[in-house]
C-alpha cells in the first residue's frame, strides 16, 4: 500500500459541527466512518481527499433501537459484526443479520459500518438489498435540515447516492413488520469468503401459515445494475399466490430478465444473468423454509 498525501483531519463532537465543516470547507472533503473503503481508496486507488471529517466522536450515530411504533432503527456506525450479531436482529431480520455477516472478513466486519456501506454505495454492497427488501428508510441530516429518504430511492449509480457532500447519514430504519415475514440473502461468489458478490439476491414477503399465499414480496438485486433494485415484474408474479416450487422457478426467470448486469474480469453478464435466476428461486424457497441454523445448515441449503 502507498502512503497518502498530507491531509487535514477534523474530529467534531457534534453532527452539526460535522456537517457545517464540509460546507465551510468546500470540495474535496470525505466523511470517516470504518475506514474500510475510504483508506483503500485512498492507498490503492489514488483517490486524495483535501480534508478528512471523522464521524466517530459524534454520540448517538451507533447502536440498534426497538422504536414505540414496531420499527427498528440501527445507527449509521453501527458495525457489520454488531449487526450480524445482534440477538434482535438476527431473531427479527435473520436475513439481514447474514447479508452484515457475508461482508469481507471478521477484521473488515469489526469496522465497516452499515452507513458507510450505504453511502459507498457499491451496487454489490451485501447490506443494501435485505434494508430495501424490509422497506428501509435512511435518515440524513445535513446543513439545511434533516430527511427520510427510502433506501430503494438513495441509490442514484455507482458510488452515486441522493446525498449531498454536507449530508451525513445518520441511521436506517426498518418499519413495522409482519409477524409472518419471511426472508433470505443470498451471496454468490464463486469464492465463498472475501469476495465482493457476482449477484446478490434478497427477497423477503409475508407468507399465509395454511395457503402459503405471499404477499407484500420484495425482491431485490445487488451486483447486477448500477444500483441495487427491486424486480417488480417478479415480485409481481409472486404477490398473491400460493408458493410452489414451479411458481418460484418462474419468478426468478422474471427476476433474471429484470437484471441489468455487466461483462467485466470477475464474470460475463449471461453467467451473472442465469446466476439471478438460479440465487432468486433458491431464495424464495430458502425464506419459507426458515432461517438457516448454522453455516453448515446454511450451506446445505440448495434447492
Ligand atoms: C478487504 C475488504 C473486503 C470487503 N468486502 C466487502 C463485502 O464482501 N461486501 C461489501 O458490501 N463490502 C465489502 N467491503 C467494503 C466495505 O467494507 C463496506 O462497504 C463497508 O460497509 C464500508 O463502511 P466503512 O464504515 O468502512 O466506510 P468508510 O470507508 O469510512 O466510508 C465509505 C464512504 O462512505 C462515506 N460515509 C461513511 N459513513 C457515512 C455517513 N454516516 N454519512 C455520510 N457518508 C458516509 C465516506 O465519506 C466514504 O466516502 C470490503 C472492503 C475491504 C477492504
């Protein structure tokens, strides 16, 4: 790794101070949360910020909250190992505690944070399509006021989000969910660890416990477009039906179609096409199934 030019470093204690630093500042200014895209970016990708913020000593930006209403809130420097983890979550969103589990390393998961990998906004970022799929919303405040966006509306294109460069993220919440959601995350990578994903799919719905009908169905692409999106035609196939494996395969062969992907070294768009099709049923038919018990468990699973 090459060492950085000099930059200046800024540690506020307040979100105010944080942002107001970025507009007095100008261009050319970063927010610091893990580091863990940023500092690579930085050493191996040439890119020089003029000035660093650190969000770290900023109170309140970490942690996960049951709110009053039913929804659940999970602070933008909440880490990927607290997420995948937290005993809420994983009892709750099971799938979105493995989406957190399935990024990088267990050194990389201890700092990459969930808002760092919202506002990075990779389209492989593994967190992003489980948070959509559950109708997440992200918070942000900035200079001119604060806003609640919709996570399926944040992301604009690669590296790209709705965000301007005073604005921090500064949590994400889930609504209230059905007692009968249902949901999985898969990754495919051919290498299983340590690898960004070819396709990502989250799908997640509400199933009927005697007519296996669901409804409200989310399904979600990571990887496969310049954002992360939702296959509306084949969560439409889905919605209102009663599951059946022949249902799923033409669903996923829906999903496969919705997809955008490119060619690039790591794989050709008609393998990461097909791929959305076979991660989609097997997702579908994985969520009714329940969460996987263990690694092992997990891995067995293959429709
Ligand atoms: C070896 C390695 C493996 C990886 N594997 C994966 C993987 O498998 N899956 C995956 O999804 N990612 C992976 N990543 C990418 C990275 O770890 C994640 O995207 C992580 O969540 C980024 O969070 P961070 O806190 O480190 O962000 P940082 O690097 O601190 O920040 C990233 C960007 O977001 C901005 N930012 C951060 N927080 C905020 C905020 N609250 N408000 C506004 N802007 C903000 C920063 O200014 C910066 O531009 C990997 C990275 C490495 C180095």
């Amino acid at each position: 790794m090459k060492r950085t030019e000099p930059f200046d470093f800024y540690q506020p204690t307040t979100l105010a101070e944080a942002s107001r630093l970025l507009k007095e500042k100008g261009p050319g200014g970063r927010f610091l949360a893990g580091g863990t895209d940023l500092v690579i970016a930085m050493k191996e990708k040439g890119m020089l910020p003029k000035y660093i913020v650190d969000l770290k000593r900023v109170p309140g930006l970490t942690g996960i909250r049951e709110n009053g209403d039913g929804s659940l809130s999970i602070g933008a420097l909440t880490t990927m190992y607290a997420i995948e983890t937290s005993p809420v979550l994983r009892k709750k969103y099971p799938f979105l505690a493995q989406s957190a589990a399935e990024v990088g390393s267990i050194q990389i998961r201890n700092r990459a944070t969930i808002g760092g990998n919202m506002a990075n906004a990779t389209p492989s970022a593994d967190t992003a399509p489980a948070l959509i799929a559950l109708d997440a919303t992200a918070k942000i405040v900035g200079c001119n006021g604060e806003r609640t966006v919709a996570l399926g509306e944040f992301f604009t294109g690669p590296g790209q989000t709705i965000m301007s460069a005073d604005e921090v993220l500064t949590e994400v919440t889930i609504p209230k969910t059905s007692p009968q959601l249902v949901g999985e995350y898969i990754k495919f990578s051919p290498r299983e660890m340590m690898d960004l994903a070819y396709v990502g799919v989250a799908v997640a719905y509400n199933l009927g416990a005697q007519d296996k009908k669901c409804d409200g169905v989310r399904i979600v692409l990571g990887a496969v477009a310049p954002t992360p999106i939702r296959a509306k035609r084949a969560e439409a196939a889905l919605e209102g039906r009663a599951l059946t494996e022949a249902l799923a395969e033409r669903v996923a062969a829906l999903a496969a179609e919705e997809s955008k992907p490119i060619s690039d070294v790591r794989s050709s768009a008609d393998y990461r096409r097909a791929m959305v099709g076979v991660m989609t049923k097997r997702a579908i038919l994985n969520a009714a199934v329940g969460p996987a018990k263990s690694w092992v468990d997990r891995r067995d699973r293959r429709y």
